[in-house]
C-alpha cells in the first residue's frame, strides 16, 4: 500500500489517497471478479449513484449539483438558499446497516414514548449566529469544483478552465520536447487532448479561446524543437485532425471534442429517460418537447445552453426508427417532434388510443381516420419517416454515425470531422506500414526546404544553396545523383509529374524501403552541407544508405523473434473449436463465408462455405458464426468454442447487456445468435489474430 498526494503541497495525512501496489494475479483475478458483477449491478444498486455502473458517469451528479447552483443563484426572492456540499469521511468503514437502524429505532422510540415531534418548521437560526458555529462546516461563497467539473455561477468564463490549461502545460511541460521524437510527441499530444479536459468537456460548452489554448499547446509540442516559444507547423491543423487512413495523424480537435462529449448527454435524453439528471432536465427545461426541437431559453443554466450550442452539430446524426409502431401517436415522442398532444388544442376522445402503426396503412400514412385535426407540420414531418411494423423490434431513436446504433464519444466526433478528402488513397495504409514518418512530412510538402520557408515568410530566399538554382527541389543534380544510384528510374523524375504521386510511387514499389531510405539520407546530405559546411561523396551517402538498410534488416529479424509466434491450437477434450472468416471479392459488393469445426484432436469434424451477393462485412461475419452454431448444434456438438477475428462480431457477444441491442444495424442476427447461445449447450466466442484463422479464411475464399 503506497500513499499518493491529492494536493500539490499536502500537510496532512487527509490530502493522501492509498493505491495499492497488487501483482498481476491479484490484478486478474479483480477483473475477473468485476466482470461477472457487472451485469447485476444495474439491478441491485439505486439510480443515485453514479460510480461502478455501466452507463453511469460523474456527470450524473455533477449536472444536478450545477443546476442545483443555477437554482440558489437565479432566485431573487428573499427567503435566501443554502448549498451545502458534504463529503462523507471513510465512509464505506465507518457507516453501517446496524447503526442506520439504530439511530432510527431510537428517534421512534423516544417519539412514542414521549408522545412528542419535533417541529422542523420552528427550527430556525439568528442571523447573529453564523452559519459556520451552528453547521461547523467552513462556508465559502462560491464553490469551484464538483467531482472534477468546473462549478460556473452564471455563464462560463475563461477562469473557469484556466485549471484545464495550465494541466495541460504541465503535462506536456514535463517532456522535454528535444528528448522526444515525432512519434513520442504525437502520443503524449493525443494523450493529453484525450484525459485531461474530458470532465470540463462533458457537460459544459468550453469558451473558443479555451479551445484554441490548448490545440496551440497540443501544436507546439507537436512541432516545436525545444522549450522555445516559437514555433511553426508545416503541415495544416485541418490535415493533421485528420484520421490517418485520410492523410492526417489523428489528433483530435478541442471543439469537436467538447461537442462529442456533450452530444453524450443529447444521446441520454433520447434513450435514457430513467436518469435522475435527465429527468430534472427535462422537467426544467422540454415539459413535453424533443431534445432534437429544444430551443433556446433565457435564464437557463450553463449546462442547458452548453446542450443547445451542441445540438446543431449532431441533430441530423439522430433519427426516429420505428420498428413496430406500437408508440402512443399523442403521448410519446416517436418522431422527435415533441409530444403531438402538446402540438394540438386538444385530442379527441375517441383518438386517445391510437397508435403510430394504426395510422400507417399499406406503407403510406393516413390520418384521414383520426377525428382530431392535424396542424400541416405535423402531417409534413411524418411524411419523412416509414414503419416497418416488424414484431422483432421497438421504437426508439438511432445514432446513424455507427453502426451499432449507440452514440459513442469516438462515433460522434467521426460524425463532426469535416472530410477533406471522401477518397482514401492506398499510399497512406502502405505508409503507416513502412514506419517511416518522414515520408509522411514528404506527401504533405511539409519538410522545410527553402523554397516551403520562402512561402511562408520564414527566409528571403527559396534558392537551392547547393545547385543555386533559383528554386530548391528534389530535382537538384546533387540530389538526382544519389538518387540515380540507388536504383530510382529516370521515369520517376518529379520534372515530369506531380511530388506526390512520384513519392506514391516510390511508396508502393516493392523497394519501398530501399528507395524511402535513399530519400532519407538525401535529405540528410542536403542538411549536412547546409548546417555542417560538409559536403559528402555519393560513394559516402550510399555507404550510409547501405548500413541503414542492413539496420532495418537486423532489427525485423530481432522484431519477429520478439513476436511469440501464433499457432491454432486444438481445444479439450471434449470440446470442440469453431473457426470462421469472411472474404470480400475485389471489384464487386459479392462476398464469401466459411467456416471449419475441428475436435480436441486437430481432426476435420465438419465444415460450410458459402457466398452471398450483398451486404457489409459485419453482416457477413454475423452469418458465418451463425451458420456455424448451427452446423455445430446439428452434429451434436454440446462444448463448442468460437473463434473469430473480427472483434466487433466478438465484442457484441461478449457484452451481456442487451437492452440496446434493438439499436444494431443487424438486430435480427444478433437476436438469432444469442438465441441459439441460450440453448443446452456451452459456446464461449473469443477473438484471434487473422494468422490463425488460416482455414476459415481459406473457405471463404
């Protein structure tokens, strides 16, 4: 047991918090323990608490305990509001059930037998005695922060965060940025966006200048070189937040992380109508209407207007879904209109009743039956939706940004990330492959050539200061030299066709390596003559290109030793395993399954392949495990382990809540599936790496 520091500067013993030093076992077995609770802790532990639940967050409390805030300050009357924020010390060793029941029974007691109550209402203070004498709590005027949230009275402002940005600095502070290379320093950027500013994030609409604060911190220490305070970034801050298969490094922006933790809290007032914080909301604030139609309100707390300065951004990502149509037509929100009793002057007696798929008739609406008068908005916003009538599903709405039909921080700021480019070039997948970030600095143009500091006001002159040609390309005879040696064809020259593809060919050659380590130390020759005054013979550059490449070889061999090589192994006796795999044929949307049943043996128990002509790898991936339960349950096979290596398929079955499934795109397999894993059988579905599942892939192909 090890004791950790909760304040900067701590004097007691109260400002240390113990963590416990365990061995992985101890670490194991907890997670273990932790798993196969969590799915009954939703049932057997209050709505009230927030901590240790699936689903819950410190935002439950903290979103109550700011409109708590906005309440006391928003009242003007003259009884005054008293907050009182109480930690409860040691309390799961000092509060027990017996005492509870003691203190109770003890009150009762002396009720009863004294035939006397305490009269609350006559329990008042002086307004000479203080409030701390009669409370002995400390009193403060102004209480900063709630289980990590900023605490704003009234509309927030710069100083609420300045706590966020200067634990942003210190984190980045603490690495020297001369000691790290790229990649070291795109982790610790990606590190600290992604932990720091979450519970700021989360319920309240951070300030543009906030947000600017720290994506120039997260650039500066991207870029910069050493602790100066100058810096510049080569390559845009639009291309950089770009997703990696698009060209960019996959740095999230501060704004569309704040809108995508916020649009968590849109997603709970759609789906979560159970949640203390969202029912005092919508008390508050919708009485009746959709989140999807709130409008702004004066005098609303922080929290309500940081939802409506997010709302614009996700509206169009959540759409109504109705699977049956059973929804009340006047007393749900089934079309994310609000409520349409609220819409009318009144319903009639006899519509009271009616449903959303009473008024759906041969695949078109008709409300022509109803007896109460429709407004034409009403009627024109029903006209973009349809009923599927389909006994396996409810209605409900749907977050069209995944698949999975959930709203997901990482889903919703795919959903805001403006696309630069809807086309993915293979030379960005072959790239990250190679390892080699300088290659990514080339396809951008971003190496600082004289010609690149020209451009951006950085030198005076963009001339080659070893050719002095006026420009200084990679066309320079100095630079064509070493090239020509180290094996790149005269058709490749970049005079005769755009940088970037003459690099995308270089990348996809099969002497990627070779060739991206021939660029490499042209650029290092480049730099030696300029800083060094030193002017290396080819013979010497290619001498270096040689070692670096026998580097690069002893380092893959020594990589693939340190790899522990996979083998498929044959499960117990007297189990049995079941691999499966999909394939895609390239050119077309025809897709292939299959799947092999091996025993305890390794021998050949059965196996399927088959093809389908459309649908998404997930779906396909769905059907092959499906297809090989059921070859399974029909040789009678009662132990069966699954293996599969598309985690999202294995992830689904993993989970064992199913009060979303509905939500999936591919509910109807799903619901298949864990009805066959409910019968009298074993079935474990476990993830493997694709060079396992050799057999499987080799059928469905």
């Amino acid at each position: 047991m090890v004791l950790i520091s909760k304040v900067e500067h701590p004097v007691s013993l109260k400002e240390f918090r113990p963590i416990s030093l365990c061995n992985v076992a101890w670490k194991v077995i907890s997670k273990v323990i932790v798993a196969r609770l969590r799915p009954f802790l939703q049932d057997i532990i209050g709505p009230f608490q927030g901590s240790f639940i699936p689903g819950r967050g410190t935002h439950n409390h903290s979103i109550i305990a700011q409109e708590a805030f906005h309440f006391v300050r928003k009242e003007g009357s003259g009884v005054g509001s008293l907050t009182l924020k109480i930690d409860l010390e040691k309390a799961y060793d000092r509060v027990r059930r017996p005492i509870a029941r003691l203190v109770a029974s003890t009150l009762e007691e002396f009720s009863h037998s004294s035939g006397l109550r305490v009269n609350l209402t006559k329990f008042v203070s002086s307004r000479r005695v203080s409030q701390r004498r009669i409370l002995g709590i400390a009193h403060t005027a102004r209480i900063v922060n709630y289980l990590g949230v900023p605490m704003t009275h009234g509309q927030p402002r710069c100083a609420n965060f300045y706590d966020v940005i200067e634990k942003i600095h210190g984190r980045l502070a603490a690495w020297k940025p001369k000691l790290l290379n790229k990649a070291s320093k795109l982790c610790l950027v990606k590190s600290a966006i992604s932990s720091i500013p979450v519970y700021s994030m989360q319920s309240l609409w951070l300030l543009q200048a906030m947000c600017n604060r720290i994506n120039q911190a997260c650039r500066r220490m991207l870029w910069t070189k050493s602790d100066n305070t100058r810096f510049w970034s080569p390559v845009n801050w639009d291309v950089v937040t770009q997703p990696k298969e698009l060209g960019g490094l996959r740095v999230r922006e501060a704004r569309r992380v704040n809108v995508s933790l916020i649009g968590k809290l849109v997603w709970d007032l759609l789906s979560a109508p159970q949640k203390p914080w969202v029912q005092l909301l919508s008390s508050l604030y919708l009485r009746g209407d959709s989140i999807l139609c709130a409008q702004k309100r004066r005098g609303a707390s922080p929290t309500w207007s940081s939802i409506i300065k997010a709302l614009p951004s996700l509206r169009e990502g959540f759409k109504p879904q109705l699977d049956s149509g059973a929804s009340s037509l006047w007393y749900t929100d089934w079309s994310g209109t609000g409520l349409w009793c609220r819409k009318v002057p009144f319903v009639h007696i006899v519509d009271t009743n009616k449903t959303v798929a009473e008024c759906w008739v041969n695949g078109e609406w008709n409300f022509n039956a109803l007896y109460t008068a429709l407004p034409v908005e009403l009627v024109h916003s029903a006209q973009q939706l349809s009923v599927v009538t389909s006994s396996l599903g409810v209605d409900h709405f749907k977050w069209m940004g995944d698949i999975s039909g959930c709203y997901s921080v990482a889903s919703g700021y795919r959903f805001l990330l403006p696309i630069l480019s809807t086309e993915v070039d293979e030379v960005w997948k072959k790239l990250w492959k190679l390892m080699i970030p300088f290659l990514w600095q080339c396809l951008h143009s971003a190496l600082p050539t004289n010609q690149l500091r020209v451009e951006r006001r950085l030198a005076e002159s963009g001339g080659c200061s070893r050719c002095s040609c006026p420009q200084e390309t990679i066309d320079c005879p100095h630079s064509r030299e070493v090239l020509m040696s180290g094996g790149f064809s005269v058709g490749w020259s970049p005079s005769v066709m755009d940088c970037f593809q003459w690099l995308k060919g270089i990348i996809l050659n099969k002497d990627a390596i070779k060739l991206s380590i021939t660029l490499w130390w042209v650029w290092r020759f480049r730099n030696n003559i300029i800083f060094n005054n030193e002017r290396w013979m080819i013979s010497e550059v290619r001498r270096k290109v040689v070692l670096s490449m026998v580097e690069n070889s002893l380092y893959n061999v020594k990589r693939r030793l340190w790899v522990e090589q996979t083998l498929w192994r044959p499960p117990e006796h007297p189990w049995v395993k079941l691999n499966t795999n999909r394939s895609w044929l390239s050119g077309t949307s025809a897709m292939g399954m299959g799947g092999a049943i091996r025993d305890w043996t390794g021998m050949w128990r059965g196996g399927f392949l088959r093809g389908i002509l459309h649908g998404d790898a997930l779906r396909v991936e769905l059907l092959a495990l499906e297809g090989g339960l059921s070859l399974c349950w029909e040789g009678g096979f009662r132990k069966v382990s699954c293996e599969c290596d598309c985690l999202g398929v294995v992830k689904i079955f993993q989970n064992k809540l199913t009060d979303r499934d509905f939500l999936h795109k591919h509910y109807d397999i799903i619901r298949r599936i864990k009805r066959m894993l409910d019968w009298d059988w074993v079935v474990y579905v476990n993830h493997i790496p694709r060079e396992i599942n050799l057999v499987a892939h080799t059928l469905a192909n």
